[in-house]
C-alpha cells in the first residue's frame, strides 16, 4: 500500500468517526436511556456525625501540652506550637497561622474548640 492511499484512508476514517459522533449528538432526548421501574438507585442517608460533649473536647487555649499530646497527630513539636502561638480566635487559626498541616487539621477539627477569654475583651 502506498503511503498517499494509507494517508487517504487514515483521514475518511477520521472523518467518518466524527460524522458519526456529530449525528448520535443531534438526535437529541429520543436516544436518551429511560430507566427501568424499579431499578433506581436509593440514596441512602447519611447518619449525622455524632459530636462530642463540650468536656470531652480539647480547648486549644488553655489544654496543658499532654493533653494536646493526646490528640492524634499531635507529637511534642506540634504542641510546643500550638501552646507557643496562643490566644486562639477560632480552631481554624492552628491552620491559617501555618501551627497545622491542613490534613492533621481535619484528622482533629471534631476533637478541639478554642474557647475565649471573657477577662481578655
């Protein structure tokens, strides 16, 4: 086969494929697939997350640094950094002032609050 007759067919067989694909696009909502009765699928609802008793969270303001060693994650540094960078406006900060990785942050976000200082207004 010579290379302009292998060239030739290469391009009418590309063309040929978008002809195709362009048609199936234009026949519009009667080729759309109808489903069968029955056989949707039921999305299943989510359980609400379960969240813990305020006593039972870590306050990022005033916990001593084995109990920031208690989260998990957390290793002497990472509570050397948190007990360095406080007071605390919100949880968020540990992230915005570079105390976290954000991957660690959401492992511990439902584990910790900062509570404010009602003295400190």
């Amino acid at each position: 086969m010579n290379p302009c007759m292998f060239r030739s067919m290469l391009i009418s067989a590309t063309l040929l494929s978008f002809a195709v694909g362009s048609q199936a696009q234009q026949a519009g909502p009667e080729t759309k697939a109808v489903p069968v009765a029955g056989k949707a699928k039921a999305k299943s609802p989510k359980p609400p997350k379960a969240k813990l008793p305020i006593e039972q969270l870590v306050d990022i303001n005033n916990a001593a640094k084995p109990d920031l060693k208690k989260l998990p994650g957390v290793t002497d540094a990472i509570a050397d950094k948190i007990v360095a960078g406080r007071p605390y406006r919100s949880k968020a900060n540990l992230v915005t002032h570079n105390i976290l990785p954000h991957d660690l942050y959401t492992k511990i976000k439902g584990l910790v609050y900062a509570r404010q200082n009602p003295a400190a207004k």
